[in-house]
C-alpha cells in the first residue's frame, strides 16, 4: 500500500497478519482458516492442563473437523521441533495454530519452517540460526496469542531460547485476539506486556511519520489507554478481565505491525540484548528504557511530545507509562538496567558519536555471534520468551 504524504515522497507501509478483534474473533479467525483449505489444523498449546481444557473447548465449537492437539512445556530443543514435524506428517496436518505464549507462537513459527525442509537443512539452520532466502513456506499458519507475549507475530524475527532467527517465513498469516483466550493470561503477564509494547508503540512513533501509520499508532495507544482506565476503575471480575486482557493484547499485536512497518531498532535490539537470565527479562529493560525514552521526548523535542499527547487525547504521555510499570511492578536489577540505558540512550543521540560506534551497533541490530563460553566463563543465555 503507498500514500502520498503532503510532502510528495512515497511511503510504503504493509500489515502483513491479518487480525480478528472482539468477541468471537476465534471464530471468525478459524473460519477463515478453514476457507484457505485447512481442515485438519495441528495446533499448539502450552503444558497447563486447566488453560488447555478452555482452550479445547472453544476449537471444539469453532471447527467442526476435531484438531490435533499439541500439548508441550518442554525447553526448546532441535528434538523437540522434529518431534512435533513428525506428528504433523503423521495425523496428515495441513494447517498450524500457536495458542499462547511467545514460546509456543515461535515454536509454530519454526515448525513451520521445518516442514518446508529436509531434517539435514534444518538442521543447518537451526545451527548458523540463518534461514536463506530461497526458504519458501506454504502452510497456513494462525494464532491466539494469550499469556507471556509480546507482538512478534507480525514481525519476521523470532527468539526461541537463546535463538534468533530472521525470516518473511515467520510472519503469522492469521492473529484471533479473543476475550475467551487472553482472560487466561494473568495480570503479571498482561501489564509485563503492556511494557514491550509500549517500547514499539513509541520507537515507531519517533523513526516514523505518515497518515497510515499514524492510525496504526493511534489505535495501539487507544487499547492501552482503554485497558489501563479498566483496570484502574472497574472490579476484576470476568467480564472486565476479558476487556483488559483483550484490550491490551490487541494493542501488542498492532503495536507489532507498526514494528514491522518501522524496521531495525537499535534501541530494541539493545533492550533484547539485556534480557538474560539472572539479569532481566525483555519487559524488566522495556520497563527500565521507557521512562527514560519519554524524559529524552519531552525535553529534546517538545513538538514530539506534544504530537504524542494527541495521539492520547491529550493525556500526559509519561504518566501512561508510569501507571502501566506501576502496575508491572517489575523486579530485579532495575537500577542498573536503568543506568545502562540512560548512557545509552544519549549515545543514541549523538550523531556523531553514532558514525563512530555504527560497527558495533550494526552487530546488535543483526545479533551478535556468540563464542561458546568456556568452563571458567558461563555465557550468559536469554531469558526464554
């Protein structure tokens, strides 16, 4: 799709997943599915057998063919995406479905790629983590993301341990955010990931600018806004928590295509590089870079700010930000990750500084190739999605 700006340059913006929001949009999803030719979907859920049973429930009414279920909460493993190919081949699959968490949607996502190669190419890429671009997938691929997520499933990257991999292959054909599937997500998970995305929401917000994406931009923060003044002002009962959960959901995955449509980040590939285990998760240095990211706005360009203001109806910015982290309440070395990512920050800054350090931060916005750590230097390994 192409706009023309009001100052005459082209710009070309795209959302690649499409999305089905409201009650019922499982449905409406999954009949969607079934209209591209699957009919027997393979679909994967997480190990926890009460979410799961809600979970089976709602596909028994949505798709009158029984599918097959996939219930894992193993780590992530080459053994265990061949496992799961193999299964696929054998119930003579045509079709996936990622119900959860980032993890389960990057293990379909992989899967995906698995089942358009032999086992030994596979295997090739699962160690150089580099899918080439003559890779071609054409199973139909959906999800119902709930739980520990984060908007990646209209991006073209994925983290599956401590793995990256970069492929137009991963990017979800079809995205259900329904009430019935995200009330399962807890209130930790939903105000975690509500920190991540608001750090895509506004990285978006300052490397772009036109008409098309500032609708996008605008309806990501009316979720947020909407999903904080519900939890705020309204009791948690299930109806509520249905509205909240799925509010916030919605507002990750457009805050997704807004990421997909803004490129390489080097500010988010820093905070992704801070999440290791025994240090902080993704949304710990989300939570940590964003008040820092509205203090460098507010002061350094005014007319940004006061832009961003309107996009939310002219509430203040900042305390949107603090009330979602409050909320989060996240723990850990926040005041280290805080001091790193002030540092850096005004690094980011400082364009000519920039043209000095541009190797090393084309290393971080292309992943940095680790060395095996040896006996007297553990490497540090990401925080599993």
């Amino acid at each position: 799709m192409t706009h023309s700006s009001p100052s005459k340059h082209n710009v070309v913006f795209s959302a690649p997943t499409a999305l089905f929001i409201g009650e019922l949009a499982a449905d409406a999803m999954l009949t969607e599915f079934v209209q591209r030719g699957v009919h027997k979907p393979c679909c994967l859920v997480g190990g926890h057998s009460r979410s799961n049973n809600t979970v089976r429930r709602l596909l028994h009414l949505a798709i009158p063919p029984h599918p097959v279920m996939c219930e894992t909460s193993e780590p992530p493993s080459l053994d265990l995406v061949e496992s799961l190919a193999a299964q696929y081949t054998k119930e003579a699959c045509d079709g996936l479905i990622a119900i959860g968490s980032s993890e389960i949607q990057a293990l379909a996502r992989l899967l995906r790629i698995r089942l358009s190669l032999s086992i030994e190419d596979f295997a090739r890429i699962w160690e150089s983590e580099v899918i080439g671009e003559h890779v071609r997938t054409s199973i139909p691929l959906a999800c119902l993301p709930y739980g520990d997520s984060d908007g990646n499933e209209s991006q073209t990257h994925v983290w599956y341990g401590q793995k990256r991999f970069n492929h137009p292959g991963l990017l979800v054909d079809l995205i259900g955010i329904d009430p019935r599937v995200t009330m399962l997500s807890t209130p930790q998970e939903i105000a975690a990931n509500a920190c991540t995305t608001m750090l895509n929401l506004i990285t978006t917000f300052n490397d772009t600018g036109h008409m098309i994406m500032d609708s996008y931009l605008a309806s990501g923060f009316e979720f947020l806004q909407n999903a904080l003044h519900n939890w705020v002002f309204t009791t948690h009962g299930s109806s509520s928590w249905k509205d909240i959960s799925s509010d916030m959901v919605a507002a990750q995955c457009i805050a997704g295509i807004c990421a997909y449509n803004r490129g390489n980040s080097s500010i988010v590939r820093f905070v992704e590089t801070l999440a290791v285990d025994g240090f902080a998760d993704r949304h710990q240095s989300a939570a940590s870079l964003l008040p820092v990211l509205m203090d460098g706005i507010q002061q350094d360009s005014p007319q940004q700010y006061a832009r961003l203001r309107e996009f939310l109806k002219q509430d203040d910015p900042k305390r949107l930000v603090e009330d979602w982290i409050t909320l989060f309440n996240p723990q850990g070395l926040d005041h280290i990750i805080q001091e790193l990512c002030i540092g850096t920050f005004r690094l980011f800054e400082n364009v000519g500084v920039l043209r000095d350090v541009k190797p090393m931060l084309t290393l971080l916005a292309n992943g940095v190739q680790e060395t095996p750590a040896t006996p007297s230097s553990k490497k540090p390994r990401r925080r599993n999605p």
